[in-house]
C-alpha cells in the first residue's frame, strides 16, 4: 500500500465534535506552576471566556456567549492543568524502536549506524504509510498530555493536520541540520514572519559540533526567532553566543543519554531563558514528553516550577506560540488536561505524573482522550467517534480511528505494535 493511494482513501476522518461550548466545573484549576483556584470554566468556540470562582468570576468581556443549552461536566476531584506543549518530535518515526548503540561522537556517526532501509527493522518500519505513522505520533503525544507537538520535518499536508487529534504546529522555519541541510540561509530567510525557525545543532560531542553555533552565525541565521534543537556540544563561549542573539534552545535529555551519552547540566539550562523540554522521537527517546519530565526531575534534578515551564509558557515563548497555549486564561485556548487532585501545587502533581494519571484531555474545548471513569462524567453525544486503545495494562478511550490504524500497521509489523516502547492494542 502506498502513501498515495493511503491519502486518497483515507483511514476514517475525526470529525468535528458537537461540544462547541461547555461548563468546565468543579475542579481545582491551575492558574501558574504553583497557585491554584477552585474554578468553574467555560468554553465557546474553542477559547476560554469564563473564569468563575466562588465569590469572584471573570469574563473576557467578548461578544461571544455560550449556548444556552451548554453542556456542564463535572470534574470534581480532579485538576485541571494547561495542556503541555511538546517543542520536538519526528511523528512518523514514534513507531520504530531504539536504535543504535552508543555513544557516538555525534548524530552523524549515528545516522550512518542505524540508517539500513533494506535491512530489518528500518525496512518494515518504512512500509507502514506515512499518514498512518504521522497518526501515531499524534497518539503518542496525546497519551502523555500534549495538546500542542511541533514536527521537526517537512510540513504535513493541512488536510491530514486538520483530522489529528492534537494540535500539530506547522507554520515555522527549518533546517534539518548544517550537516543534512541544503540552503540554509534560504531556508532561514523563508521563514514566515513571527514564526521561529528551528534547526537540530551542535547534536555531538566531538569539535565540530562545537564549532556548529558558530557557523551558523556566519551564515546570519543565528538569530532572536532561531531555536536550536540540542546544543549538547556548546562550549561556554558557543552558550554566550546563543545567549546575546536571544536564540531559544529545545532540550531532549533522555535522546541525548541515549546517542551522546551526554545532555545539558542543569546550569546549563537554568542560566537560559528561551528554553523549553522535547521528547525527540522513539528512535532515540526514552518515550514520551513524561518520560523527559521526570528525566529533569529525578536526574537533573531542575526545581518543578523550572520543569512546568519547560512544557507550558517558556514553550510557547520559544515556538512563538501567542494564542495562550501553555496557560489557563482568559481569551486563551481552551486546552487541558485533567488528572486525579492529589492537593500538590500543579508543578509538583506534574513531576509525579504518568500516563495512568492522564484522565481526559481536552484540545480546543473537545475532548479527545477520556479514561473510562470521566468518560462517564461527559454527555454520551459525540462519543460514538472514540475507540478504546490499551498501552500495557491501561485502558484509554481516544478521538482517532485507532482500529483502521492497527489493521494498516500490522499489515507490515505483525500482531504486536509498540509505540515509543510500549506495546498498544
């Protein structure tokens, strides 16, 4: 089956769900990594235009209303956190396994390792269609909380991204790599206006890694709206660079180990601004952006509030995302998860957080992924479209067409199916 054909006969659509505005009510809701309100919400069109605590309520002051006949959701016993935005992905690479055996010197000598398309397990990986592992890197983000992933490859059509249940950013700059680039300087030069544009960087420890910021600098593209992916090979000096041109850096921690045997300190990334927490793809990541948040918790040991950033509002400030993604405010998109309330401050419940925790996520004011116990808690209507995906032991109902997508990948990989590590049916 080719990709073509795949496109054209499409796995099922997700189709527009019927909740255009509801009520949020009952829980706790996360105003910054550490204060919280107990708060009703509520949702029109996508955006936040209500804020309601007891006592005190805020409004937008918009012209837009809910419908009179809204639905309301009790979420009592849960806390409702920002949906988290994972900065660097490569989604149609989610449904490979780790491969290589390191460290190496730097992602080159790596490539030229594991890239064997002829051979077994690259070769069967690469017959799945393309939309089809694109789907699954959506899955696997939206199993850990991300309602917002940016791809690091080349655009996907708009017609897929529209039917993803997750928010794929696909309006930015980029460059694979100086060493895989073509022009970069085109490729910078292109970038559209207020978008960031993102290129992987001194992704080694050897000298010319080092060297890489540098270059890139010469070509005048080593810039306030340039994020480099990596930087595990910058020296002080390449750091200070980095710093006076305002540049962000995007960190993979667990991808990093893995390859270089080797990732940025926690001074490192403290003393940056513009920096934000990716999971990098399962080729090289542990598995997903959980996975990289306990990473900087329990290794790196990184304060959680430094941690909540990484995944909310310094991720955004880094893809200049501006229409509230990565907070809970008003005008802001409404974009959620919801997770049992243990009391913690919403940083701390986040560091501790795993994929069984994740009870709904909610994108643009419709859920898309419910567990079975808040599945109950929403209307029945416009649920028929959710299917039941298990990951090992956990059970999850999803807004994607999860049966069409198994039948399509096992075609080439066999009954069993792992995403980012972990086996799924």
């Amino acid at each position: 089956m080719n990709e073509p054909v795949f496109v054209e006969t499409p796995v099922e659509p997700t189709s527009v769900h019927p909740l255009v505005s509801c009520r949020l009510v009952g829980a706790r809701v996360a105003i910054d990594a550490d204060a919280t309100v107990k708060a009703d919400v509520e949702v029109c069109r996508g955006r936040i235009t209500a804020i309601k605590t007891t006592g005190l309520s805020a409004s937008n002051g918009s012209s837009i209303r809910p419908a009179q006949s809204q639905p309301t959701i009790d979420l009592s016993g849960y806390l409702l956190l920002p949906g988290l935005i994972n900065v660097h992905d490569h989604l149609e690479f989610n449904l490979f396994p780790r491969l290589g055996q390191g460290p190496y010197l730097n992602f080159e000598d790596w490539a030229r390792d594991v890239y064997h398309p002829l051979e077994s397990p690259v070769r069967e990986q690469l017959l799945v269609p393309k939309p089809v592992r694109l789907w699954w890197g959506t899955i696997k983000n939206l199993l850990s909380g991300v309602t917002t992933v940016c791809h690091h490859n080349a655009a996907i059509p708009r017609a897929l991204v529209r039917r993803f249940p997750i928010r794929v950013m696909n309006r930015y700059g980029w460059a694979h790599s100086l060493a895989f680039g073509e022009d970069i300087r085109k490729a910078f030069r292109s970038t559209p206006p207020g978008r960031p544009f993102i290129i992987h960087l001194a992704e080694g420890t050897d000298e010319r890694s080092r060297e890489e910021i540098f270059r890139l600098d010469h070509l005048k593209a080593l810039r306030a709206n340039t994020v480099v992916v990596h930087g595990v090979g910058l020296d002080k000096v390449g750091q200070q660079l980095l710093a006076k041109r305002g540049s962000g850096l995007i960190w993979c921690p667990t991808s990093n180990i893995f390859t270089l045997g080797k990732t940025l300190d926690a001074r490192e990334i403290e003393q940056h601004k513009n920096v934000a927490l990716g999971s990098d793809s399962a080729l090289t990541g542990k598995g997903d952006l959980l996975d990289e948040i306990r990473y900087a918790h329990d290794e790196a040991r990184l304060d959680p509030e430094r941690i909540y950033s990484l995944v909310t509002e310094s991720a955004a400030r880094v893809l200049q995302l501006i229409k509230g993604e990565g907070t809970i405010r008003l005008g802001g998109i409404a974009d959620f998860l919801a997770v049992s309330d243990t009391g913690d401050r919403p940083c701390s419940r986040l560091t501790q957080m795993t994929t069984r925790d994740l009870e709904a996520l909610i994108v643009g004011g419709k859920p898309k992924l419910l567990s079975p116990t808040a599945a109950g808690r929403w209307p029945s209507t416009g649920l028929d479209k959710f299917e039941v995906i298990r990951v090992g032991n956990i059970e999850r109902l999803i807004h994607a067409p999860l049966q069409k997508l198994l039948q399509t990948t096992r075609m080439h990989l066999g009954e069993e199916v792992f995403l980012a590590g972990k086996r799924v049916s």
